[in-house]
C-alpha cells in the first residue's frame, strides 16, 4: 500500500453516509434474555443524542432511522429539529407489523379484509411521518409467513401483498418523485415454513409491479448460508432495483453482529460490487447516494455507541479497500483470461492496510484519528451513565 495510491482514491470516501437504525442504541438481546446497559436511552431523543455522537467522532453517519411505533411522538417536526440542533438528520421510516396480536397470521398478507387493513393504514401512517421528518425512504420488512404447509394459500398471500403494497405505493407517489419504498426479504424468521417475502426475486417482482420509485432492501443476514450476496448485488444494481442495504454481520442465521466482523472479506466483495455497479455514490449532487448505506445490528452484550462506531469505521475501510481495486488491470487479466492474476488484482486491494491512511485522513478533516479511543475518552459513556438515571430505559425484544 502506498499513500499516494491511497491519495487517488480518498476523494471518493469523502460525503460517505451510512445511516443508522435508532433501535441500535436501546437494549436489546436473544430470545433468552435482554441485558439492560447502563445510561441506555429512555426516549428517542436519547437515542437521536447517541447517534449523533457516532456522527461526531465519525463524520461517516449523518442520519438516524425512526422505527414506528417504537419511536412513535406527537411532534415530528419538532424531533426533525431537535435533531438538526444535535447534527443529524431523521432518515428511513421503519414500519411495524410484527408486535400486534392482530397480526399473528399476517398483516399487509392476511386473509381478513379489516387487518389487512389495519396494516396498510399503518404504512399510510408512516408516510404521513415521513411527510414531517422530511425522510425519503419507507423500508417495509414483513414477519407474514406460515409454520405449517398447507396452513396457508401461498399464492392468495402473495397476491394480496401485492395489492396493498399497491395502495400504500400509490400515496407514497403524490408525497413527491424523490421518496422511495424500499422492501426487504428475509429467507425464514419469524415464520419457519414459508415466508412472504424470502428472497430478492420476490422483492423484486412485487416492486417491478409497483413503479419506478419502489426497490428492493437487502439485509446482509437475510439470506441462507453459503448464498453468494454480491452476486444479487450486482444483479439488483444491474436490473436498477438495489435501494438500500441493512448492514450487519452473521455465523448462523439473522444474527445482527457487527458488520464487517464475521466476514470482513464478504464486505468487500460486496462493497466491490456497489462500486462495480454504480450504487456508491457519496458525492450525488442531492446528497444521496442511490444505493443508501444502513446497519441493522443488536448489540446484545457489547456497548451499544462503540459498537455502531466499530460499524461504520468497517464499513469505511472495506469502502476504501474496495475502491483500491485496480479496476483496468482487473479488466485486462479477466478479458485475457489469466484467472490467477484477476484474483491477484482482487486480493491485493483486500490484503491492504489503510487503517493509518484513514487515521490520517480523519485527522485532515477535524475528525479523531481513532474514533473508538475517542470515543472512550470522551467521558460521554460515563455522563450518560450517570444522567440517564429513572425512567425506562427502552428495548426491542
Ligand atoms: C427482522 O429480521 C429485522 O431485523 C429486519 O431486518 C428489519 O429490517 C429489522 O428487523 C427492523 O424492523
Ligand atoms: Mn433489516
Ligand atoms: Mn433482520
């Protein structure tokens, strides 16, 4: 690795965003147990006061995702504020049809007119947040599935999935060209026999059939092991349909580590593809890369601030890695077609150190070289620690 190599690529890290889920900063934990951390939020303004501090030591996570109900208030105007004042913006709208009794058997899927209902008013209702935060995406993950087969007529689910996500699409439409539904598949869980939306072929054939401003979510944990994921990355990118990634990390299943921890060579590959495909896009003129960056993470016994800075610094060094790939050479050893020397190219952007290029980097912008032992010695962990005492502290599981 030589700096002036590292040079070339730098202006591309510049403007990068990769926002973050506000349910990140609250308690959460496995089926077996949440573990309460000290000085976690009580309120969403907490939360958004977390977040915020990632963005100031970062520079790298300009927004924050609401979660509805979960961070459900009066005043979201008055929320889009308070998180100007602290630095950040309001981002993605999550909606929620997984925590209700009436959806037990499916919400925006079910078989019973009046909860079908119900859940598309609730997506209607998040639009209507959405409106007031000044958000552009609205991300629908779904829990509708079945256990058993013959419990549930596959192909009806999928047909009245399409015709509402038709409505809540259509009133998307009139809040302006620039908003986006994003929907996100998951292979199995909550549901074990079928899921209504699996995998990104049916996330892609429910969008197609909605317009232009609908795409697909992919959740780095929402796919069976051994699937190649930048394989559909560079397949939704090609077919224009990649809306946004949910960033995190996994051994088994939906595990929601840390992204770039289990498998940082996953990341890059990944990332490579976003780069190969058009979808990294920091310096868009609205600001908006195309393609928007996420995490969806639990930390469920680490630190939950440290552990989003962790995230998003793995993230800007798999971006840089990726963009240190000598794309012409690449060209050049694929079209002759020399195997060894393509991956050659491949692994050396991989095997490249930048984590002192990035430190210095950082430094030239006012930011902390090392941002994790900013962050520990900032003392914030220990003045939320002490302020944040009464209350309830607030939880996803
Ligand atoms: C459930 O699997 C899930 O983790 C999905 O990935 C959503 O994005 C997230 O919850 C928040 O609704
Ligand atoms: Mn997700
Ligand atoms: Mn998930």
């Amino acid at each position: 690795m030589t700096t002036a190599r590292f040079a070339q690529i730098a202006p591309q890290l510049e403007g990068q965003a990769i926002e973050l889920p506000s349910w990140a900063f609250g308690n959460s934990g496995t089926r077996f147990k949440v573990f309460g951390s000290p000085g976690a939020p009580r309120t969403i303004e907490e939360k958004i006061a977390d977040a915020a501090t990632v963005h100031r030591l970062t520079g790298l996570a300009p927004s924050v995702a609401l979660h509805i109900p979960w961070d459900l208030v009066d005043d979201y105007a008055g929320l889009r504020s308070y998180a100007a004042e602290q630095g950040v913006a309001l981002g993605t709208v999550n909606s929620n049809t997984f925590q209700d009794d009436d959806y037990k058997l499916g919400g925006l899927t079910h078989v019973d007119a009046k909860i079908r209902q119900k859940a598309i008013d609730h997506h209607l209702e998040c639009l209507e947040v959405m409106a007031a935060t000044g958000s552009r995406d609205l991300k629908i993950w779904l829990a509708d599935g079945s256990n058993y087969p013959g419990q549930a007529d596959l192909r009806g689910r999928q047909d009245r999935l399409a015709d509402s996500l038709a409505t809540i699409y259509e009133r998307l439409v009139e809040l302006g060209p620039e908003r986006r539904l994003v929907l996100e598949y998951k292979f199995f869980e909550p549901a074990f026999y079928h899921t209504d939306v699996p995998d990104w072929g049916t996330s892609y054939a429910q969008v197609v059939a909605l317009g232009d401003q609908a795409t697909v979510c992919l959740d780095t944990g929402h796919h069976a092991p051994g699937t190649n994921i930048e394989f559909v990355v560079m397949q939704l990118l090609r077919l224009g349909r990649l809306g946004s990634f949910d960033f995190n990390s996994r051994f088994y299943a939906d595990d929601d580590l840390i992204v770039g921890s289990a498998d940082p060579f996953q990341l890059f590959r990944i990332l490579f593809e976003v780069i190969r495909g058009g979808g990294y896009g920091p310096a868009n003129p609205d600001g908006h890369s195309d393609v928007a960056f996420m995490l969806d993470q639990c930390h469920n016994v680490e630190d939950k601030i440290p552990g989003q800075i962790r995230s998003v610094l793995n993230v800007q060094e798999m971006t840089a890695r990726a963009l240190l790939v000598d794309r012409d050479a690449l060209a050049a050893a694929q079209e002759a077609g020399d195997v060894l020397g393509a991956h050659e190219v491949f692994m050396d952007a991989y095997q490249t150190d930048v984590r002192a290029d990035l430190a210095a980097w950082r430094e030239e912008r006012g930011l902390p070289a090392y941002p994790m032992k900013a962050y520990a010695e900032s003392g914030y962990q220990q003045q939320i620690e002490a302020a944040r005492v009464g209350g309830t502290q607030l939880s996803w599981t």
